[in-house]
C-alpha cells in the first residue's frame, strides 16, 4: 500500500509529547532528524536516556517543549555542507494524519532550519511513503495555536 505525502507536512509525535510539527520529507536525507538543544543524558531505572529541549514552532521561541527518550545509540552524520556530527539516536512514534509509525531521529540543534524534523527516506522507504513534490501539506493544514498558547 502505498502512502501519499507532500514535500512537508505537520506531524505528531506522542512519545515525546510533541502534539504537532513542522516537518520536511527530505528524499535527500538517508536519516530522520529532530531538533534539540540542551541535551542531557541521564539513567532511569538502569537505561540510558536523553532530556531535551525543542522549539516545536519555528517563529516562536517562547514555546519550549521537555522531550525524554531512551538512547538507542549514537551515530555519526554527515549534514548537506558536509560537516560531520556525533548525535544521539532515539525512536518515536510519528503520527501523520491516518498514519502512524515509529521512526528513528538523531538528535541535533536546528534552529536555524526552516523546519525543526526532517523524515528521512528510511522512515519513509519502512512505511510504503511516496512524496508528491507538488504537493504542500497534502494531508492538510494546522492551526499551531490548537495545540500551543503564544
């Protein structure tokens, strides 16, 4: 079966406590990445976990999200201007209008990116996806202000 997106849409993701985000689907992209800052590691009950922060909306600063996560690893990653970074990997659960799958992100700071999450084509190759490049929020528009107050 195969799941139409658009080049960007809004997504969810539940595990993290993030009721909606931007997001870009980056065919370019091999990874799926997040935005964070401040990130910590911490134990909990005898597993590695990350605490971190996100800017779940661009423009808004004011709004900063707490987000934890079990550590799955540490990977390596090469970004477009070919400047590698160490970043923690974590998996989360990603809601996309009727779809819902768990995809893994590497943890890196963003904020100077128009778009805080990049679904990478090995979240999007797991789950049948196929980007209409034409198409912008082909499963339709939020409104931020539903889910945060600014």
């Amino acid at each position: 079966m195969e799941n139409r997106v658009g080049w960007r849409e809004w997504v969810a993701l539940p595990d993290l406590g993030i009721p909606a985000l931007k997001a870009k689907i980056d065919t370019g992209a091999k990874t799926s990445a997040l935005h964070s800052f401040e990130v910590e590691t911490f134990e909990k009950e005898g597993v590695d976990y990350v605490r971190f922060l996100v800017h779940p909306i661009r423009r808004k600063k004011s709004i900063v999200l707490q987000c934890e996560a079990p550590v799955s690893g540490r990977k390596i990653v090469r970004d477009s201007g070919g400047h590698s970074e160490e970043r923690f990997v974590i998996h989360s659960t990603v809601i996309l209008d009727q779809m819902s799958f768990t995809a893994e992100f590497t943890l890196t700071n963003r904020d100077d990116m128009l778009f805080p999450m990049l679904l990478g084509r090995r979240a999007m190759q797991d789950n049948s996806m196929v980007v209409d490049v034409n198409e912008s929020y082909f499963h339709g528009r939020l409104k931020p202000r539903k889910f945060y107050s600014y």
